[in-house]
C-alpha cells in the first residue's frame, strides 16, 4: 500500500534533499521531516501489521482484514502500515501501535479475533499489558509503563542488528521509508566518490567474507572478476536458498528489499558490470513480489538504468525465478539454470569469476553477503571491522527452529557463543525437556552437543568441531529427538536434491540413506541376509561417507556426509542402540517400536488381535493378551484400537 | 611453453595449460576415465579420474584441471585407488549384474573398470532402478538400467549429429537417458544412427539383434539366402578377431560366408555402380533440364530420415536412387528370380552393414513390392562377427574366396563408397562418360578424400562444370543446408554422411575405434582402389548386361521402378 | 496456435535460450502444466530441441506434465517440520489420496506438491490447501481436512 505521510515529501524532494545531499550531516528540515517518513514521530495512531509469509502463515492477513474494517467501522482516523518481519517468529501475527507522542508498542499473536480488544485498549490509552511483546526505545516520545523495552527481552538482548536494522520497523514496500532511514545514500556516494579498484578495496578492508558458507573475501572475489577484460561481465545474487529449515534470506527480501537492491548495485558497480541478476527461489511468491516492487521504484527513483545520476554508470537488475533445485545454489549449476538449462554444476577451473555466465566474467554472491554492502559505505570498512571477533567480522543472520522456546530468525556479531544463542536468545528447550543437541548449517552441517556447545559461532570455529556453517539454520533437538532419524531425514533430502551427475553423489548418498532405512526399520521376518546387509552397509558408511566427501563434483556433493560424520563423531551410542539394540530411546523411529500389553490392564476384550497386521497378538478371549515381540512391526495399530490403555511402548 | 610438474615423486614436462590427464598420458600413466572423451570439453560428471594434490583438500578431476608449475599429483596413492574402486562399487551397487547375458560382456568398460580396481566382492548393496527395455526402434535397443549416466552418447548426439534426439531427464539417482516427453526412441527425431552404441561404455546401447532370424532363414530348406556386405564391412570386420585397423579381408568373408550356408554371396559394391550409374544420369538431366539443384545424395539411410523431418522442403532435391544395399536387394527379388530360376517369395535377403539405420531402412514401407521386401535382414559388422563366432568358423585358418556371380562383379568405384566422398569421387569419374561418352581425364580426387567435415570438388565436361561438396557428419550440415534452404548454394551435387568419415566409422562397426582407426579404415579402401584394373562404374561388365538384359537404360521406367524410391515428411517431436 | 500460449511468447526474443525457464514458468501459470504440444512450440519458438526442454522441465521441482488438481495440497517438509513428525502426515496424505508428490487424483481434485521449506517452522507440521494453511498438524487431522474439502466440493 502507498505510503501517507504528512509531510509533503515527495520524491524530488528526497532525491535533491537527501539522496543527492551528500554532506555527513543533512539540513535539521529534513531531519525533522524524515523523522516522520520513519514514523518516530507521528500525527495520527499507526497501526503496524507484520505480513511477511511467517505473519501470513500464522493469521496476519485476517488480522490485516479486521483492522481495516476496525478502523472504518469506527471512523477512527488512523494509519494501518503492513511490515516485513520482526524475527521473532513465535510471536506471530505481531501488531503494533504506536500512538502520536508515544512509544511503539507490540502485541503478540493478534489474531483477527484478538485485534479489536488490544486496539479497543490501545484507542483509550488502556494498554492491555498481558498481551504486549514490548516497547520501543524512542526519546522523543513518552515510554509506557511497565512495559518492558523490546530492546532489552532475551530474544534481542544478543542481537545486533545491522541487516535486520529495518526489519519490522518500515514498510517494505515503500522506497521513501528506506531512503529515509540512510537508504541509496551510500550508493550514490559510491558511484560519485570511487573508482572500481576502491569499492573492492573497501569491501576487502572491511573483511566482509561470503556468508553463502564458503567465507571467500568478498572484496578479493570481486577484484579477480574486475581485473579479467571482458566486453561484459555478470553479478549474480544467489536468493535461491530453499535449505530445509532455513528461511533467512527470503525474509530478509521480504522485510527490506531496498537493502539487498542497493547491496546489489553496488557490487555491480564494484566489478563494472551494467547486468545483475537476481535468481530467487520461485516458491518465495511475497519476496519475488517485494523486490519487483522494489525495482520499479528504484527506476522511478532513477537509481537503476542508463547513466545514474550523470555518474556514467548503467545498471539494469533482472529478476530469474528459481524453478526449484536445491543444486542451484551452486554458482555454475545456478549459470547453468540462467542460461536456460539444467542446473548441473561443472568442473572449476575455468572459475565462474573468469569464465561464467554466457560465458563472461561473473561474481556470485549471497542475498546476505550484498545485503551488508550499504552499510559498509554508510558507516566505513573500520566499523564493520570492529564487530565479531578475530577470525571473523560483521554479524551473521540465523534461524533457531526445532524444540526451543524462542522460535525466529536472528542476527548475531560473528563470533557469539552457540550456548547463549541457544539458552539465551532462545530461551532453551520448552517442557523442561533435555537439551540433545543442536543441528547447525541444514543438509551440509553437523551437530553440537552440550560438550561443544560452547564453542563460537564463526567459520573457523565451528569448521574445527566438524560442522559447517552453511545457510545459518540451527535447529534444537530434545530427548524426544532422534539423531539417527534427523540424518536420514538429511539423506534424503540430499539424495532427492542431488543434480545428478557425478556418481558419488549420485549414488553414493542413495545407498547413505539406505544405511540409515535399514537401520531405522525392523523386517518382518529379518533373515540372516538382511541382517548381513545391515552390518556390511554400517561398515561401509565411513568409507562411502569419506569418498563422496573426497571425489564429489560440487559443494553439495561435497558436503551431503556432513552430517553422517559428524553424528558418527558424537553419537556412537545413538548408533548402536538402533544397530544392536534395535531399538530407538526417544521413539521417533517407529519401525522400532515394540509394544506390550499391560495384563493388569487387559481385559482379553480381542479387538486388537485381529487387527494385527502381523498377527503379533495371541491370547484367549477374557485373559489378557500378548504380543510376539519377534512378529510385532511397530506399526502402532494395536495401541490405538485399545479401548482399555493397556497397550503401551516399551 | 613447458612447465614442470611432480608425478609421484618424479619430475616430468608438461605443457602449460594442458590437463594433468593429457600430461600423465604422454608419459605413459594411464589414468581411468568413463566420461572423458577426445576432442570434447570435460564435463568432469564421472570421477574416475581423481588424482591427489598436494595441498588441495578434496581429490581432483584430472580430465578438467590444468597443470601448474610444480603441482604435486599423486596418482595412484591407496586414497585415490579407494576412492576409484569406491565409484565402480557404487555404479555395481545399481546396475543388473547379468554380464554373461550381456551383449558387451568382455568388452564393457564398466567390467574393465571392475577388473582393474579388483573388485571381488558386493560390498555395498541397496535397491536398484528398474526400467523397461525400449525395443521399439527397429535399429537400436535401449536398457536404461544397464546405464551408468556417463553421458557420451547425448554429447555424440548433439555434438556430432546435431539430432538431440535424447538428453538427460529426471534427476538425481532418478535420472535416465531419454527422448522428448521420454516417449519410444521409435517416435523420437532419433536417425538410427548408432554413433551414440560407439560411445556407450555399457550394454545400455546396443543394436536391434537380427542374427535369430538369419539363423531361422538358413535352417529352412526352402529357403535361398543370399547375402551381400558393403564395401567397408571388409575392411573392419577384422578388427573383431584381434587384427589392427586397415585389413581388407573379403575373401575370407566370402570363405567364412560360404561355410556357414550363405547360398549366393554377393558384394553391395556391385550396386554401388549402379547407383553412380542411376545418379550420375540423374545429376545431368537436372543440370540439362534445370531441375531441383543441388542434387542431394540418398545413400545414407540416417541423413534420409534427418531430411524427412528436419528438412521436408529439401526433399524434392534428394536423389532418388536407393541405397546400393536396397538397389542390389531389389535385383535380387525381381530380376535374378528370374536368371536362376527362383521363386522370388523363397528368396531370403540378408545385408551386412556397418550401420544401424539401414535396418530402419530396409524396414522403410517404400522398399516392400507386392509384398516383397528388397531385404529381409539386415546385420551389422558387429553381428557378421558374432556369427562367425557361432558358427565356429577361425579366421585364421580358411583360404580366402571369391564372390559369387554375377553380382560379386564390382568396380573399385563402388568399393570406396564405404569412404565419406567416396561416392562423389565414383560419381566424377563416370560422369564425363554418361554426359559425353568420353572417358575421364582425372581418377583420383585427393580433395574429396580424408575425414574433414566438408570437401569439395569440381569438374569441367564439355562446357559445363559440375560443382561437388561432400559433408560427413551431420553437425557440418546445417550451413549448406540453410543455404540451400535459402537457395543460395553454389554446389550441383552434394554428398551427405551422417558419420563422420563415412561409413567406414559407421554406428555398426567395432566399438572402441579411434581416429587413427578411422583413417587406416580408408586407407586401405583407397589402396584397393589403387590396385584393381576395373575402376571406373561403367566399366562394370555385369552393370552393362544387366541394363542390357533387364534395365533398359538408366532412369528408364524399369529403373524407376525397380531401383528408385520417393520420401514423404515425417512428423517427429523435434 | 493457441492465443494464450503466442502471447507468452510474445514477451521473449525469438531464440534466446536463456528465456526458456521464465516462458515455461508463464505457461505453467497459465495452463498449470506443461504438454507435449507446449513443449513443441516453445522448441520452435526458441530453436531447441524439444528433448532439451524437457529434459530441463524435468529437471525442475515446479514444472508438472500433469493439471494440477482443483485443491493443490503444498506440503512443507523443512528440518523442523520433520523433527515435528511430518514424515507421518505424509504418509497418511499419500494414503488418503493414494497419490505421490507431483501426481493429481483421478477424479483431477487434489494435487501434491512437496516442499522444501515453507518458512513457518513455529506452526510444524503444516500444509497449505491453495490458499489456506493448515498448521500444527497431527496424522489425525489429515482425514478430516481432506475430506471437508470432499464434502465442500459436494
């Protein structure tokens, strides 16, 4: 929806004013006036409403419905401005309010029902307490008592947020809203101020490293590209990102687009190059639907297109839908897909940055990675320096999932404990449940248990306890998690993903997952050749899991062991109790399950009996019943047609 | 530029750029590949050919990376062996394990691979892909669970053919080698060809086995089976028993032929000369008359197909002489009933080609009379070989014969048909005589001879001069095509090859032939040319009598029924 | 040629490969699958072989050779849904519509897709039924919210 302000701010207005003013410190007018584009101060209560796909999924479209019509119904002049996500998931829909001369306030779980009675309390200055998430630190409006400041909850307490900045806080559909918190200043000042060679040097300085995983110094890759002759060259930005349980990226398009736009044109401008591609996934409909608004702007905005601004720079950004493969997240398969054909990756050398798309010159880089550039040029290569620690600087976005309280997405200094991120920000596991481990970095990373736990959240830190960082997904698992079920469930999505091609990957994660099916499932009838294939397939798993490693073709090949190794590294126990016990503790594998009748319990009733699909149950009629434990499959039917709970798991 | 490189401990010479599998193979290291293939980009999908680096984390593709100045490689250390033997066992862990059902077992690269790894025992298992055979084209039977997904034959199919009748579909371990909506090869643009059965390490590509019914044909006493080979079958089929490239045996075929039952043996070279008779007459009345230019050869079945579909408008421009395989298999059911006093119906008709497609064409509705095929099976190289095998025939000890009379007659013109150019070459030397009477001044055209893509050549006779150009390998088609599409073509005659060299490098020939193969193939076709007294078509006693007894003359209405055909458009999802 | 389909490619440059994806995404949108003859005209139109396209088109997770069914069932089966029980929802989708992912039923009513993570991993396991999604699932739900959609339609 457009943008009301109530100050006649329009667009010359902020070229001449702000985006062209160049000066450190911009006039105390436009000040004033772009205070007001960023709603710390407003004339009329604003209603914000989180519609990001978590918001969407979990109600914030009624929600957005029901405040429309509140507001009309009740003839209430006042202001409804949808954002994109605030990160904390579990909190979803999020509303907030904030009243002129007050501090923003944010509601959790609004749901359409819920809406007219916190906007009933909030319209006569009653705040319905119960049901605030927190309140903004503003100075120049009054704060609300014993709400406590958002800032300072758990959740965020860790967080810093450079790239998150605006999440939540503007309208993301809105180009005002982002030039005024400091947007496509620093673009222009780039395009007006340096040569190609010094925005690379800059990046490079500012020791910003790709955080699509690898950790390559953005600046040295874009030198390489710069310093190849070539009529053309390609930026690419890779939005393709789709890891099970990693979600970061789309958010980040949806909740600040203009961000990622201005990362992206800049880096185009840093390797010459007048073509950029966006290649994001297909599925992520909001995102796609964000950042097309986004460009149409920025070229009403004269920000994109031919000679910016009488800089003599053309740029053009192309938006390429990803029709799904997790493969394509690799830069030459992604090539491959831009090119019109299938996404298989290709040997390197020739790397893409001399011999890429169409053949050209081509940089590949994460939405992450493009998204930290603007603020690089706003605040200087110095104090992005500054933040995470020795080995690796700037901050790092991450999604906490799985069995934790804090549900969201997160941005951290490089270089935080994983404990903290687990214990603080994410309060922990929910139910007083035990802690097992944590999965970092989705189908290519590892675990950590609560021995390792403590170990930094950075490249080279967590490379040393075997997991890679990959995406910056990290999902907690409880003693009701299996470790052997989480793996398998990682195989197959690997063996599904796998292009194809090279044969380790191709065959060789197939018979990984087969390893773990076997495992995981008690035949039948299991006669000594299954049995022989379940130890041979075991032992055979390190040695397969060390060649896929050694000889696939691409990072996904390359990586898909990962966690197979790194479970084998901490979780031997794990593995026996499925191998040799057969049996899984926390009764996720349900192939293994065994049941038992309570004969206290059991009236010998035989319902259950003849539904056996095994014929595992055997009795008389007004005795209690049985199970054969060597004909029992597990398949749980018996304890569900019990009319009496005596059936349970052992 | 050299740079120095460290082999196992061992320094040696390299040249810059090149990759470090070229550089190990000049100094005799050989190094396993199932992808790599000469004169292609790697594509680095099988990863045979690992080699260990110095300072390099994961193993290296040696067929894509280059050398540097002082790389360490070690090529055969028990990490990269494990690994090499590790990726046979897995493409074992899905593949049928039926070697001794197989049609290339002892000649398989996967079985080599195994063989050389030493892999003695199933040590990883798991479920295995299941599809069904595609027999439905009649010159090539697929079996994608024999398919190890190396890719070659994709790559030869576009890249050398230019026909893209098949590509990679599905993915992951899902993949298979198909067609355009995975419909029957029979139904794709597919030219039965057989280069991609060259290429395929595996018995996932074979031909359509005609030997049962050749077999059936002998044992039945009521049946006359004649037989003919093409002029390069002689010249390869030694190659099968061990022999190197560039033997002509015919006499021991006509031997090995006749001990297994064959009635009459006969030579397609025979008809051959006729076809430059019928084809030489053909390219002078559309000179003289103005007709459809350039006239386009129609020997080889493959290309016939790639015109139908690809290329319907051109079709009036096709000659329409049959191949020699079909002309001398029509005279065999019209005519020579009648000299031997057979009843034609009783007349079994076999072919030997060095080709898949001319079991297409020999299938071809237009090639059956009344009922009559002019061929009723047509055999590869490969299967003459397996039949020689069968029958228990050693090569090594027969006594070369002769053919048989009357159409075991040929001129040297006829023999190097089997060459790409051979038949332009056949083509120039009658057609001063069919034109003009006269004899020709030029017998060998050393231009129309090699296996580059495209040669040319010109002739004066009389005040006209002929223009010839000679393509093999359909990848090398498409401009003149195009040209002549937009009728901009200088040539009056053009030769057309879908394999590169002819069919001396034909898709039903020994597998595993290399280029030098290749050439010695044609050399030796041209050294019979070299050596024989009658070298010119129409100096063929037997083509003469046959004109005079049957024909009549040369695009008369006998021969226009018996020994010429018609195309028709054909509907293929391209 | 249908109107529809020259439209499409009334948007793209004649034979630039690289159009290819985005002209096959537009006329899945608008016919919600892609046929043979599709696939023989986009070939026409951009000069490949018809065994190029649908080797790519397969290749793909979002292109179907098949109509989707009148109710599109999108099943999330990211890292938390799984660790959230989700392998057992589809097992009992499959089972309900005796169909695999990437199939429509018989009668053309339900269609499924599996996704790789929708994003909304504090509502796991969920669905999402054209527009609407279905969240915090157990096996049990799946019957009744398959056959509401019957019962619906009736």
């Amino acid at each position: 929806m457009s943008v009301k302000t109530h100050v006649p701010i329009d667009k010359d207005f902020l070229i001449s004013n702000v985006l062209l003013n160049q000066s450190s410190e911009l006039p105390a007018e436009v000040q004033k006036a772009m205070k007001f584009v960023r709603r710390e101060k407003v004339k009329y209560p604003v209603v914000f409403i989180g519609t990001g796909s978590c918001g969407l999924i979990s109600g914030a479209g009624d929600t957005l419905d029901e405040a429309k019509k509140y507001l009309s119904d009740r003839n209430i002049r006042a202001e409804i401005v949808e954002t994109g996500c605030t990160g904390f998931c579990s909190m979803e829909p999020l509303v907030e309010v904030q009243l002129p001369g007050r501090a923003r306030v944010a509601f959790k779980h609004v749901t359409a029902e819920k809406l007219p009675f916190i906007l009933d309390g909030m319209f006569n200055s009653m705040l319905p307490g119960d049901h605030a998430l927190g309140q903004y630190k503003n100075p120049s409006s009054e704060k609300w008592k014993d709400i406590p400041f958002i800032e300072e909850l758990p959740f965020f307490s860790l967080q810093h947020r450079n790239l998150m900045k605006n999440w939540g806080r503007i309208n993301p559909a809105s180009i005002e809203e982002y030039i005024a918190s400091g947007g496509y200043r620093p673009y222009i000042k780039t395009i007006r101020n340096y040569t190609h060679e010094e925005v690379c040097d800059i990046v490079e300085k500012s020791g910003l490293q790709g955080r699509g995983g690898g950790g390559f110094l953005t600046g040295k890759k874009w030198k390489v590209a710069h310093a190849v002759i070539a009529d053309q060259r390609y930026l690419l930005c890779n939005a393709d990102e789709s890891d099970p349980g990693g979600f970061a990226n789309r958010a980040m398009i949806e909740s600040d687009p203009h961000r990622l736009l201005e990362g992206v044109i800049i880096a185009a401008y840093a390797i010459g190059t007048s073509k950029a591609y966006i290649y994001i996934r297909n599925d992520y409909k909001t995102a796609i639907r964000r950042l097309e608004e986004a460009i149409d702007q920025a070229r009403q905005y004269g920000l994109l297109g031919h000679n910016v601004y009488d800089s003599g720079f053309n740029i053009d950004v192309i938006l390429r839908k990803g029709p799904g493969a997790f493969v394509c997240g690799e830069e030459t398969a992604m090539i491959s897909s831009i090119e019109g054909k299938r996404g298989m990756p290709r040997p390197k050398p020739p790397y893409p940055a001399v011999y890429g798309l169409f053949g050209k010159p081509t940089v590949v880089n994460n939405v992450e990675t493009l998204s930290n550039i603007p603020a690089i040029f706003e605040n200087g290569p110095d104090w992005f320096n500054a933040i995470g620690n020795a080995s690796a600087r700037g901050t790092k976005i991450l999604v906490l999932s799985g069995k934790i309280v804090n549900h969201g997405i997160i941005e951290v200094p490089l270089g935080t404990k994983v404990k903290d991120l687990i214990f603080v920000t994410g309060q922990g596991v929910p139910e007083n449940k035990r802690f097992k481990a944590v999965q970092i970095g989705g189908p290519s990373g590892g675990f950590l248990t609560l021995e390792n736990i403590d170990v930094s959240y950075d490249f080279d830190s967590l490379s040393s306890e075997g997991v890679y960082m990959g995406s910056g997904g990290m999902v907690v698992l409880d003693q009701d998690s299996c470790i052997i079920d989480t793996v398998k469930y990682f195989m197959d999505f690997i063996q599904r993903e796998s292009c194809g091609k090279c044969i380790p990957c191709r065959e060789g994660t197939r018979r990984m997952l087969e390893v773990y099916e076997n495992i995981t499932k008690r035949p039948v009838d299991e006669n000594r050749h299954n049995t022989l294939e379940r130890f041979k397939g075991v032992m055979q798993l390190e040695n397969l899991a060390g060649v896929i490693k050694d000889t696939s073709l691409c990072g996904l090949g390359q990586k898909a062991p990962n966690p197979v190794l790194s479970s084998l590294r901490y979780f031997r126990g794990d593995y026996e109790e499925h191998i040799f016990d057969r049996k899984c503790d926390a009764g996720v594998c349900k192939e293994l399950r065994l049941f038992y009748i309570d004969v206290d319990k059991c009236t010998g009733c035989t319902v259950c009996a003849p539904k056996c699909p095994a014929s595992a149950i055997i009795g008389t009629k007004r005795h209690p019943f049985f199970i054969v434990e060597e004909k029992c499959t597990g398949c749980g039917i018996c304890y569900e047609v019990c009319k009496f709970n005596a059936i349970s798991v052992k | 530029m050299v740079v120095k490189i460290e082999v196992n401990n061992k320094v040696i010479k390299a040249r810059r750029g090149e990759t470090i599998m070229s550089a190990l193979e000049s100094v005799g290291i050989k190094i396993p590949s199932i992808c790599a293939m000469k004169d292609f980009t790697p594509t680095g999908a099988c990863r045979m050919c690992v080699v260990e680096i110095e300072g390099r984390q994961g193993l290296v593709p040696s067929c894509s990376q280059p050398v540097n100045e002082w790389m360490k490689i070690k090529t055969h250390s028990p990490r990269v062996i494990k690994a090499r033997k590790t990726i046979v066992e897995l493409l074992l862990s899905n593949h049928p394990d039926d070697c001794l059902y197989c049609e290339r077992n002892v000649n398989c690269e996967l079985q080599t691979l195994a063989e050389e790894l030493n892999v003695r025992e199933r040590r990883i298992m798991g479920k295995k892909n299941k599809y069904k055979l595609d027999h439905s084209s009649p010159s090539i039977v697929r079996d994608p669970s024999k398919c190890i997904l190396c890719g070659r034959c994709v790559r030869v199919c576009d890249e050398r053919l230019s026909v893209f009748a098949i590509d990679f579909v599905n993915r992951g371990n899902r993949t298979i080698i198909g067609t355009a909506c995975n419909k029957d090869l029979n139904f794709s643009s597919c030219i039965n060809c057989g280069q991609c059965i060259m290429v395929c390490p595996t018995g996932a590509l074979v031909e359509k086995d005609s030997i049962a019914e050749v077999e059936d044909a002998l044992h039945n006493k009521e049946k006359t089976v004649v037989i003919q080979y093409a002029p390069s079958v002689s010249v390869t089929l030694a190659e099968t028993f061990g022999v190197k490239p560039g033997r002509d045996i015919s006499g021991l075929i006509n031997a090995a032929l006749r001990k297994i039952g064959f009635d009459k043996i006969f030579d397609t070279s025979f008809a051959a000369d006729l076809v430059v008779m019928e084809m030489s007459h053909e390219l002078m009345t559309r000179k003289k008359q103005k007709g459809k230019l350039p006239l386009i050869s129609s020997c080889c079945p493959a290309w016939v197909k790639y015109a139908e579909q690809s290329y319907p408008e051109l079709l009036p421009a096709l000659s329409t002489c049959k191949s020699p395989q079909q002309m001398l298999g029509a005279i065999l059911k019209t005519w020579y009933p009648q000299v031997s006093g057979t009843d034609p119906g009783n007349i079994f008709s076999v072919a030997v080609a060095p080709c898949t497609a001319k079991k297409f064409e020999a299938q071809r509705e237009e090639m059956t009379k009344k009922g009559l095929s002019d061929i009723d099976a047509v055999i590869t190289t490969r299967e003459l070989a397996k039949l020689i095998k069968l029958y228990g025939i050693d090569m090594n000890q027969i006594e070369a014969e002769e053919a048989d009379e009357p159409y075991g007659t040929r001129s040297s013109s006829g023999k190097i048909f089997g060459s790409a150019g051979g038949m332009t070459e056949a083509v120039m030397r009658t057609l001063p005589y069919i034109a003009g009477g006269r004899e020709p001044d030029r017998i060998k055209y050393p231009e129309l001879r090699g296996i580059k893509g495209k040669k040319e050549a010109s002739l004066k006779t009389g005040k006209t001069t002929y223009r010839f150009a000679v393509i093999s390998g359909l990848e090398n088609a498409a401009p003149l095509l195009e040209a002549i599409r937009a009728g901009n073509c200088e040539y009056d005659f053009v030769e057309i090859m879908a394999c590169a060299g002819g069919c001396i490098n034909g898709g039903g020939q020994p597998v595993g032939a290399e280029e030098n193969a290749v050439r010695a193939r044609m050399k030796a076709l041209y050294g019979i040319d070299e050596s024989e007294i009658i070298r010119l078509a129409h100096k063929n006693p037997v083509i003469n009598e046959l004109y005079r007894d049957f024909l009549g003359e040369p695009l008369g209405e006998k021969s226009i029924s018996v020994l010429h055909t018609n195309y028709s458009e054909r509907k293929v999802m391209l | 040629m249908d109107k529809r389909t020259s439209a499409i490619l009334a948007k793209y440059p004649r034979g630039h490969r690289d159009c290819l994806i985005p002209i096959l995404q537009d006329i899945q949108e608008q016919y919600g699958f892609l046929s043979e003859t599709s696939v023989t005209e986009v070939g026409l139109y951009l000069n490949l072989p018809s065994s190029k396209i649908y080797g790519l088109a397969t290749f793909y997770n979002q292109f179907r050779f098949e109509a989707r069914g009148q109710f599109h069932v999108r099943f999330c089966h990211g890292t938390s849904c799984h660790v959230s029980g989700a392998f057992d929802i589809i097992r009992e989708l499959e089972k309900k519509l005796h169909i695999k992912p990437g199939q429509t039923t018989r009668d053309g009513m339900f269609s499924l897709e599996l996704v790789a993570c929708m994003g909304a991993c504090h509502l796991a396991p969920l669905i999402q039924v054209n527009e609407v999604y279905h969240t915090k699932l157990t096996s049990n739900d799946i019957k009744e919210i398959i056959d509401s959609y019957i019962q619906g339609e009736e």
